[in-house]
C-alpha cells in the first residue's frame, strides 16, 4: 500500500525552466511533509518542509504548495539549473515520529 | 556533508549469507533509523533505535535486525539473504524523538548486491 503517490517518475526540464513535482497522500493523521533531495551515491537530505497550517513555503527558488482539502502537494523549482539534476522524494510523517513515508521518487534532469 | 558515515560503502553477498553493515551517527545524535531503498524506490523504514533500544519497526521480517551501541553507532544485520534484500541501505540519525523540528540526517548509503 502506498501511502504518499508521487508523479511524474521523471522529469526532463530545460535550464531556467519550472519543475512541478506533484504528491499526493490518504492518511489524514500526516501532518509534516517533507521534500528530501538525493543525489547519486548520496543519502537523501531535507530541502524543504511544510505543515498543512499553511498553503505555501518558499525557500530560494524551491516553493511546496500544499492543499490540505485534496491532500495534495507539490514541489515547484523555478529557474531550474543543471546542479538541480537529481532524485526528488516527496515525504509524509505524523507528529511526533522521525519515521517519514516516502514516495517513489521523480528523477529530474536539467539540460543546460 | 551530514556527518553520518557508513560502511561498507558497496558489499556483495551470495543468497543465504549473512551480513552486517554498520553506521556512526553524527555527533550529538542518540537516535538512528535504516532504511531499505530498492532500485528505483523510496526509502523504506525498517526500524529505529533510541538509546540503544529498538523503538520502532517498520514491515520487515525478523531476519533484519540490529543493535545500537552506547556510543550510538548502529548495525544492520541480515540473516539468510534474499536476492529482494539488494538495495542501498541508508542509516539517518537524529537527536532524541517526538519533536518535528530535529531533522534526520542520512548517511550515504551501504549498497548491498545479493547473487
């Protein structure tokens, strides 16, 4: 069962471009939703993180947008640049746990 | 860099054989997590350790287990070997439980090929 749906699986984008990475989750308990960034032979690392108490977070030039009522949210990246080339996963957890359900990552690659 | 190290950083292992990979956390840190991340997937929780207790499993058969040590490094072992088991598996430490705003930080990885 998966918990927090991810799409697209991957995501071709021009240098300077936007990238949209939609997520989508069932269990209405989550309630911290994390983006984590993960570069080959790297762990993942958390690039930003929002709480359904609002409904957008900006960070530089990576935005989430969050819809609490269709349990939906997304990552934006404006101005996409190659070193943004990487595996993006969207993540959901409750409060109180350090234990994030992960989607299945989108694969974004910039052309310069 | 997260401060979070791991080792062996690759590891290739024959069907029913039994292996141990090990994680330091970063400093200050008393809690550490592992994850299993097949190809092409998210991170899946196996489980968690606080102060050298397991606090937490994920859907993972008792063949995985793991210790965590006074110093609050940690090992993962894996009994009888599946081919399913290769995948990276990722350690992240954290500093204590139950507040959202101490973060995790995740290792590099062990990347294990079961043959």
């Amino acid at each position: 069962q998966q918990q927090v749906k991810q799409s697209p699986q991957s995501l071709i984008v021009q240098k300077g471009g936007i990238s949209i990475i939609n997520c989508a989750y069932e269990n209405t308990a989550f309630d911290y939703f994390p983006w984590y960034q993960q570069f080959p032979g790297k762990g993942p690392a958390l690039l930003i993180a929002i709480r359904p108490d609002v409904s957008e977070k900006k960070e530089g030039r990576f935005t989430i947008s969050f819809n609490k009522s269709a349990k939906q949210f997304s990552l934006h990246i404006m101005d996409s640049q190659p070193g943004d080339s990487a595996t993006y996963f969207c993540a959901a957890r409750t409060g109180g746990s350090y234990i994030p359900t992960f989607g299945r990552g989108t694969s974004l690659i910039v052309h310069p | 860099e997260t401060g979070v190290t791991q080792s062996p950083t690759h590891l290739i292992k024959t069907r029913g054989q039994q292996v141990t990979l090990r994680c330091s956390s970063q400093s200050g840190h008393n809690t550490v997590s592992w994850y299993q991340q097949a190809l092409g997937q998210g991170p899946q929780f196996i489980f968690q350790y606080y102060r050298e207790e397991e606090n937490g499993r994920g859907n993972f058969p008792p063949r995985f287990s793991g210790l965590q040590f006074p110093n609050y490094s940690s090992e993962l072992n894996v009994n009888a070997l599946e081919l399913d088991d290769s995948a990276l598996y990722l350690c992240a430490s954290s500093l204590d439980l139950g507040t959202v705003l101490n973060e995790q930080y995740f290792g590099p990885g062990t990347r294990l090929t079961v043959t």
